[in-house]
C-alpha cells in the first residue's frame, strides 16, 4: 500500500538516493545544477520550491528558455520508503494552462519500484486532492510510445483529447495529452 507524503527534512534523505541513483522527478530532463545545489547545500528552499511555497524564481524549460513558475506542489510517493514524485500545477481561477506548460501533472516513479501501480494509485490519491481546487478538469501529457503512463492516465479515467507537436521548448516531437475530467472522476 501507498501514500502520498508532503516532501519534508526528515523524508530527503531517500529523495537524495534515489538522485544518486540518477533518477529525475522530471520525464523530459534530469536535475538543474541550482536544484542540485538547493537540494544538497539549501534543502528548506528545495522543499519549499517543490512545495509551492517559493513561485518567485522562474522555472527553466528543457531547452533553457525561463519562463513564469506557476503556482503548484509535489506529493512523494511512499510505500515506507521513496518511491517517486507526483507534480501538480495549474492557474488559478482556471483549469486552461499557459502554452509553455504542457501538461498540470508530471509523474515519475523510481526504476527499482515501477510495475507495481505505484503511478496510477499515486495519481488516484493526487486527483482527489486536487479535485477539492475547483478546477473543472486537469490535462496530463505523454509520449506515443510511452504505453505505461497511457496506461496509468486511462486507469484514472483520462480521455484522449488529441495527439500534438510539442513546442519547440520540448523538442518539437508528437505527445498525447488526455484530459481528467473532475465531474465524471468520482
């Protein structure tokens, strides 16, 4: 069994091997030299950068480019031990999203615990967590060829919305985004 955990000083330690086993919370990039310094050297501002408490740095997309950081937070994945990330964010007031922002949850969970539906479940407890935001809908974004994730977003009840060319910031190749709609995810 799993739980989502608010990322905290005494859980960083096994967020910190599972880095140094060169995982990424990221799919599209591993992490930045900053975040690895706020990680190791400042790890308050580290947890409350991926908390959502600090949104006053920009964020860098994948090709360099810094752009706004939206509000939003991470939720560690425990099953007595780390077992990966989820990433929420979103605007305010809305449930549409800027066009550098391709989806509003990123997940990822650690090699040495995937087909175990650690994913879909910590995706399950996020989106009744978020569902409480008021938003009438989240999207979430994946590679053709990742069938797993597919996978892990039909469990949860995502519709296939549309296959698209990522923007240039994401090198420019097809994704599928589905949509979670909160009125029929009961």
């Amino acid at each position: 069994m799993i739980e989502l955990r608010v990322p905290a000083l005494e859980l960083l330690p096994q967020y910190k091997a599972a880095v140094e086993r060169n995982w990424s919370p990221y799919t599209t990039r591993s992490l930045t030299g900053s975040e690895l310094d706020r990680l190791y050297n400042h790890p308050k501002d580290f947890l409350a950068e991926i908390s959502g408490e600090d949104i006053s740095e920009p964020f860098a997309l994948p090709d360099g480019t810094k752009v706004p950081r939206l509000p939003g937070f991470a939720r560690w994945v425990w099953d007595g031990d780390f077992c990966g990330s989820l990433n929420f964010r979103w605007q305010p007031g809305t449930s549409q999203l800027p066009p550098h922002v391709m989806g509003h949850i990123g997940y990822a969970v650690v090699p040495w615990k995937q087909n175990r539906g650690y994913a879909k479940e910590g995706l399950r407890l996020l989106l009744r967590e978020i569902g409480k935001l008021g938003l009438a809908y989240v999207e979430i974004t994946t590679d053709p060829d990742n069938v797993a994730s597919q996978k892990v977003i039909l469990a949860n009840r995502g519709e296939l919305v549309e296959r698209f060319t990522k923007s240039p910031h994401y090198d420019g190749t097809e994704g599928l985004r589905y949509r979670i709609d909160f009125a029929n995810n009961g």
